[in-house]
C-alpha cells in the first residue's frame, strides 16, 4: 500500500508500520503533520501526499488508558480520493485493520518481518 503509516500498540509506543518506499518516513511525515499536534483527528493535503488522522474505529486504547491514533500520509494516486477523514477511514481502513488487529497486542513493537507476516495473513 502506497502510505505512511505511525501508530502504537496496547503497550509499545508510536512506531512506523508502513513506510511508504522511504528508507527514512519521518521527514515525509513531520512535512504532512507539521502544526497538528493535539488534533485528534487530521485531513489535510501537503503537495500531493495527504495527512490523515484518527481514533482507532475500534476504540482501542493502549496499556495507560491513552486512544490509540493513526496517522497515515497517503500519497498519490491513493491521496487523490481522499478529501475528509471519513474518506480515509472509508478508503483505507478496511485494508489495515485485520493487520493492526494481529499487531497492536503484541508486548513488544512488531518487526518488519512481523509486519510484513500480519498484512500477509489476510
């Protein structure tokens, strides 16, 4: 999937899961979240890419009681279809949720490997 994709789990911290193609994902996504901190809910265009954030539509929190976020920067051509933050839990939810599901309780963050096992066990 074409996005950028930082989140936590129940109890490790906020981590990239998908990194969209980028060696490195933090500068794409500190360009796209720049000036949104304490938003808990985000959808913005920055160039082509678009900053979408919100509340896991579980309810999920994590081990201290905090809402668990999602923060993706979707790029193009996916970006292009997404103009509110319902668009983006339309559009591209349903794709990582099974995934999110196998990962956000593991005690430690997930690896790549582990990662890569859960969105292929679809």
């Amino acid at each position: 999937m074409n996005l950028v994709w930082a989140t936590r789990g129940r109890t490790w911290g906020f981590r990239f899961l998908l990194d969209g193609g980028y060696s490195d994902p933090l500068p794409i996504y500190e360009r796209a979240f720049g000036g949104t901190d304490g938003e808990s809910t985000t959808c913005r265009r920055v160039g082509g890419p678009v900053a979408l954030r919100f509340p896991d539509p579980q309810g999920r929190r994590d081990a201290a009681g905090r809402m668990i976020p999602h923060d993706f920067v979707v790029l193009p051509p996916m970006a292009d279809e997404i103009h509110s933050v319902e668009d983006g839990q339309r559009l591209i939810w349903p794709s990582l949720a099974d995934a999110f599901a196998r990962l956000w309780d593991l005690p430690e963050p997930p690896s790549p490997d582990e990662v890569t096992k859960a969105f292929g066990a679809e």
